[in-house]
C-alpha cells in the first residue's frame, strides 16, 4: 500500500476531543487504502511544562536527562492515539522514537537525524497494522539513550519518516491553514497560497515565519518530499491547505511571493576596528563559538586603515554576543573602540523565486519604503531574498505597504 505521513502538533492534540478529531481524519485516509505513519508531538504545552519542571529539579540539568523528560509528552499522545484509533476499529500501534529506531547523534536537545531503517514498521504494515503512531520530537543516540531534535522537531520527524519511507506526501497538520503571504495578523489582505517552493518556504522560515520548522523545511528540499501544510480545524479536500514542493511543480511564480518579519532582532556594531587580512575571522570566530548566531553583515568603506563592523543576531544572544567579543578584547585578539548596541529593530523581507529573473525588486522595496518615511538601516540580499533592518515601530506598516506594493493580495 502507498504511505501517507500525516504529522499533528500540539494544539491539534491538546485534549482528548482534539486527539479523537485527528484519528477520524487518518481514518478517511486510511479509508483510501494508505498505510499511515502518525507524528504526533506533546499535548499543547505540555512541553513547556517538562522543561519547567526540568529547570526547576537541576538549574546545571544533565541534558541526557533532561532529553528524557521532556521528551516523554508525546509519548503520551502517541498511547492516546493508538488507543483512540483502536477504539475506531483501525488497527494501530503507538511507536516511541527508539522502538523505531530513529537513530540520532549524541547532541542532547539539538539531536541530528542519522537514519531510520523501515524494516520495523514495514513488518507491522504487512502483517495488517494499518496506522503508526510515532513519537515525534525524539530518537535514539549510539550511546542508546533518548535525544531530542529541538523545539518543533516533530516536523523533522515527519519530513524524516516520508523520506525514509518514500510516502507519497508528508501533512502538517496545525492551527493555520496553510501558508500565507504574509502574517495575517498584521496585513488583513494576506492571501492564502496554494503552491510554493521550497526555497521560498525555507527563506520565510528562516525569516520569522512560524509554520515550519527550518530543518524540516531544509529535510523535504533536499529528499523531494512534498508537503502539504493544513488545519486540524477546517473540513479538508485534496486541494486543502498549501503544498510545499519542488520549483518546477510550479507553473508560474510571483517576482515576489511573501513578506516576512520578525520582530526579535538588534544590531551591533564593533566601532574602529584594524582593517586587514583576518580581522572578520577574528570577529565572527568567537562569535560562533558562543553560538550567536548572526545574519547581516556590513563592513564600511576603510580609511586610514580602519573600519567599522556591523551585524544582526537574535536580540535574546545580545549578552552572549557582548562577551564573547569584549573576551576577545582583553584576550588581544581583537582591537576596537566601542561595541553598540540597538535593539530597537526588526527584520522585514521580501522573498520570491522569480527575482532570479526580473529586475528592479530591491529599488521597488526601497522607494516603498522611503515613501512612508522609513530608513533602511542594513541591506542584506540573496538569489531569492531581500532583508532590511529597520526601526521595530515601522514593522507593521512597512509589511502592508511592501505587500500592498508587490500585489501579494492577487494570485
């Protein structure tokens, strides 16, 4: 039989109300004649909890414990969803991550998948188990102890399993109903899409858009695993939802497809630093040993032989990013005068594939823009994106008007 992967999130299984909803929509697929593997993740803030509960124990927690814990919530969704998909007269059993196995690595709470062998379940299919329902979120590390993917790795999970079990395609299920172009909540005229591509969608991700986790998105791109993104809470058809997929199962794509944003953002800057050979090495390599993970880079126009370095990092690695570079300072390997800090910004993008090909989407997004007195304080581009910083008091009105510009409303 073809292979279905159906992935639910938290707040698709919050209660028991919710979780009995999810089962009747695997059972009109499984109606259809799929074999069905279930991601399911923690009962909506369950999680939160363990981690509480967690820090509260051992503030210096030994993280292979706490992998343990936290990983236990959607254990118990996956019991509760076999039991229910039972009690529906559907043959179905409730997998842990290790009874898989999914094979991970040893990092502790940012687990990297390594393999998953079929085998297992591909047993049970045949000897008439119609539904899986996996753990997601978690796996097995060579040492044989439980790993976690980091937060929202149930959808890696799902993306992982249609992978490995070469599903005909992998649903999110969750509390939006597909991917938009922008958020709704701040742009009322945002238009629900019903194709987009993986590079576009990788971009918003990674940009501020909250439907997908990144590494998921990042899994499907490189296995070709079409996915489809719906609610848990609307009535479904085959063309439901948004499906994510390869460029060229794409007819025709807007120059610009989505305006994200993201709201958590600041800007450093190293004032009068050396300009020579290395000195961004010198810069950017305690950086990344902190973990800050950064994004926008300028470097201005040297005279007499200095310059200054400006870069963007999420503004809750502010403090790391401090330390790491006034370390640096005393340790002497790097030199500057002062090291600013505003944290009074906000990343606002336009992302879309067509910008390979037609001209003049970053002079358009820049006289926008200036047109409603908005200064752009860093430019960053790619082959399919242009970022701005700008002042976080300007985000909203700087996505309805870039949306506005580029007709994202009209399909």
């Amino acid at each position: 039989m073809p292979v279905l992967v159906m992935k639910f999130g938290g707040t698709s299984v919050a209660n028991l109300d919710r979780i009995r909803r999810a089962a009747k929509r695997v059972g009109v697929e499984v109606a259809k004649g799929y074999d069905v593997i279930v991601i399911v993740s923690a009962m909506s803030g369950k999680t939160n909890e363990l981690v509480g509960w967690v820090g509260e124990t051992s503030p210096m927690y030994d993280a292979r414990e706490y992998d343990a814990v936290v990983s236990s919530g959607e254990n118990v969704t996956a019991g509760l969803m076999a039991l229910t998909l039972q009690e529906m007269d559907i043959p179905a059993r409730s997998w842990q991550g290790w009874q898989v196995p999914l094979k991970t690595n040893s990092a502790h709470g940012q687990a990297r998948i390594e393999e998953i062998p079929p085998e297992n379940i591909m047993t049970k299919f045949a000897e008439g188990m119609k539904v899986a329902v996996v753990a997601g979120f978690q796996g097995i590390s060579p040492e044989g102890r439980i790993t976690t993917l980091g937060r929202g790795g149930s959808d890696t999970t799902a993306v992982a399993f249609a992978a490995a079990f070469d599903a005909e395609r992998c649903d999110i299920y969750t509390d939006v109903d597909g991917v938009y172009t922008t958020d709704p909540r701040i742009c009322p005229k945002a238009r629900k899409l019903e194709k987009i591509a993986f590079e576009e969608m990788l971009e918003l991700a990674s940009l501020g858009a909250k439907v997908l986790q990144t590494r998921s998105v990042e899994l499907a791109m490189r296995y070709n695993v079409k996915l489809r993104v719906l609610s848990s809470f609307e009535e479904q058809s085959d063309t439901a939802g948004t499906l994510i997929c390869a460029e060229e199962d794409i007819m025709e794509s807007n120059v610009v497809n989505g305006i994200a944003a993201s709201r958590e953002e600041a800007k450093m800057t190293l004032v009068t630093i050396v300009d020579k050979p290395g000195v961004a090495a010198s810069i950017f390599g305690p950086l990344s040993e902190a973990g800050v993970n950064v994004d926008m880079i300028i470097q201005n126009v040297s005279e007499e032989g200095v310059t200054d370095m400006t870069f963007s990092c999420p503004i809750d690695q502010v403090k790391r990013a401090e330390k790491a570079l006034n370390d640096a300072r005393t340790a002497g390997t790097i030199g500057f005068d002062e090291l600013t800090v505003d944290t009074e910004v906000c990343k606002v993008s336009a992302v879309g594939i067509g910008m390979r090909s037609q001209s003049g989407v970053a002079a358009k997004m820049f006289k926008v823009l200036s047109d409603e007195g908005i200064n752009i304080k860093v430019i960053a581009t790619s082959e399919i994106k242009i970022s701005v910083l700008i002042e976080r008091k300007y985000m909203e009105l700087a996505v309805q008007a870039l949306h506005d510009a580029f007709e994202l409303e009209k399909a």
